[in-house]
C-alpha cells in the first residue's frame, strides 16, 4: 500500500465523521423541537415576567366605594351635581363636605333616628330625605348662623347593608315619644331582642325632667285591644333591677312623660 492511498483513506474517514456529527446534531434539535411543540405545560419565560409585573398594576386599581365616594366629594364644588333622586335611609352612611369650612371629608352614619351629627348643627334629620335636600336645608341653617355663603356637599358613600338580606318594609319598628333626647320612630330587626331601657338608650336616653319612674309602655294586640305597662326606669338603670325591664314588641309605643317636681 503506497503512501498516497493510506492518505486518501484517512481523509475519506474525516468527511465521514463530519458528516455523521452534523446529521447526529441536525436529528437532536428536530427531536427537541418537537418535544417542545407537544408539551401543553410549557410557557416561555418573557411572557411570565412580564404578567407578574403587570399583576400589582391590576390589584392597585381596584379601590373602595367609599374612598372614591370621599375622593369624589373632595372635588365636588357644585351643590347642583348632588343627587336628587335616591331617598336615603337609616343606616346608610354618607360623606359630607362644607366647602367654605376648608375641612376634611366626613364619614357620617344615618341614625336609628333618622339624624347625621354634622359639624356646626350637630342632629339633622336625613333618612327620608336625598343628599341634595338634606344639603339645601344644611346650607340655609349654616347660612343663618356660621356663614355668609356655605356650600355643603353630600354623597352616599355606602347604602345600608340589610341584616340577613331584609327589606326595610320587612322590619319592625317601634316609637318613643315625650322626654327623651331623640323622639321618633325606630326600626327593630323581628329577632331582635330589645327591652325598655334598651330603646330609651337607642332615643339618647332620658331628658333632664323626664320621669324616669313611670314610664308607659303602651301594646296593641291584634284583636285590637291594648295594654300599658308602668316601667321604673329609675329602679332598672341605677339599681339594677333588670328582672323588671320589660321585653318590646314590634309597634310598641314608649312613652315618657314630665316629671313635675323636680329637685
């Protein structure tokens, strides 16, 4: 065998190999590929990173109703853009703003009484009443007493949550009259558990010349017929003699009248 032909034959191996190494890797990447194709679970890297940085954007978005109601009435000017048209009702809360009193926004609740306890007023009956009329009626007060032009601004921030998905025209409601702080009709769930000395409290509690040892508690039954019932507040709140605070039902009337003597 001459030099030349051992030559050749080393050369012929060398462009053997060479071709089988590129066929070798030509094969492992279309296996690769095709891996990849028939993998459901597979996600590419760039799209995850760029989904978790967008997440917070989303989550800070979303705000509350009553901080866009607050923010809102913060930039309200106008009493004429105030709604009209919703009455609102006990426990509904609302946000209020005295533009020319350069305060912050408030949060106030509609009472059992139907009153929101404003700045300056103090009690001002609400429930019944749209956010623009109780606001009129605010600014004409204001206007009498604190200052020369007031612009008040009123926004429901949050409706009454109804206790287990009630209706108002589901509850009950019973009445205090004569010498309590807060006279008028208040409303009680029909589980509601509620005595004498309870509601009283609900009024604000007894006035300064209220007689606080005779206070009538007046039922109607369903065929009509009525009984009252005599409660010494005086012996039940200061001595504690609970056993005779007596039970409320629903359309109950309390009332607590003068007490002429007074020392």
């Amino acid at each position: 065998m001459t030099m030349w032909s051992v030559r050749n034959g080393v050369h012929l191996r060398q462009v053997y190999m060479k071709k089988l190494v590129i066929f070798t890797v030509g094969c492992l990447a279309v296996a690769a590929s095709a891996l990849h194709a028939q993998d459901p679970g597979f996600r590419e890297a760039e799209p995850r990173r760029l989904a978790s940085r967008e997440a917070p954007a989303a989550q800070t978005s979303s705000a509350s109703t009553s901080d866009d109601t607050a923010g809102s009435v913060a930039n309200i000017t106008s009493m004429a853009a105030l709604d009209d048209t919703r009455p609102l009702r006990i426990g509904d809360r609302v946000s209020l703003r005295i533009v020319e009193n350069r305060d912050e926004v408030r949060s106030l609740l509609v009472q059992d009484s139907g009153d929101i306890n404003t700045p300056f007023l103090n009690l001002v009956k609400a429930a019944g009443k749209t956010c623009k009329e109780v606001a009129f009626e605010m600014k004409k007060e204001l206007e009498k007493q604190y200052f020369q032009q007031a612009t008040v601004i009123i926004a429901l921030e949050q409706a009454r949550q109804e206790r287990g998905g009630m209706r108002p025209d589901e509850m009950e409601y019973i009445t205090i009259y004569g010498q309590v702080m807060r006279q008028g009709r208040y409303e009680m769930a029909p589980e509601e558990e509620l005595t004498v000395s309870q509601a009283v409290l609900r009024a604000g509690g007894l006035s300064q010349f209220a007689d606080k040892k005779k206070v009538k508690l007046i039922r109607t039954y369903p065929s009509g017929a009525r009984k009252t019932f005599v409660v010494n507040l005086d012996d039940i709140m200061r001595k504690g003699k609970l056993q005779f605070d007596v039970p409320i039902r629903s359309n109950d009337v309390i009332i607590v009248d003068e007490n002429l003597i007074n020392f």
